[in-house]
C-alpha cells in the first residue's frame, strides 16, 4: 500500500483549510497576542490538587508509604 492511499481527498483538506482560517481571523489581534503562559513552577512550592482530600489524608498516606518502605 502506498502512502498516497492514506490522504484523505483534496476537496477535504482544502475545505478544512479554510475552517481554520475563517476560524484563526475571528479572534482578535490583541487578544491572540495577549495570552500569558505559565512558566515552570517554583522549587519547593506547593500547589493545591483539584483532588479533594480527606482531613486524615496525611496519616493515610504516610501509612501506605510506611507499607511499601517495609517490603
């Protein structure tokens, strides 16, 4: 099998060409531009998980570690 087999037909990809760029030139100039991204985190900071946690986490987990210390 060759690898033109595998394209997918010239009208698609040139109608989802033109979803992406209808798409790209709605958003506004400045506000593409503006987007701030997160650096790397701090050594030695601590971030909150989304993961509820119960009042007696600490105690539960120190005793799974204590369990697989032990083996």
């Amino acid at each position: 099998m060759e690898g033109r087999d595998l394209a997918a037909p010239a009208h698609l990809l040139s109608e989802r060409g033109a979803l992406v760029h209808r798409a790209a030139s709605r958003i506004a100039p400045s506000a593409h531009g503006s987007v701030q991204h997160a650096g790397h985190l701090p050594a030695g900071k601590y971030y909150p998980s989304h993961i509820p946690m119960t009042p007696n986490s600490d105690t539960l987990i120190s005793e799974f570690e204590n369990l697989i210390n032990s083996e």
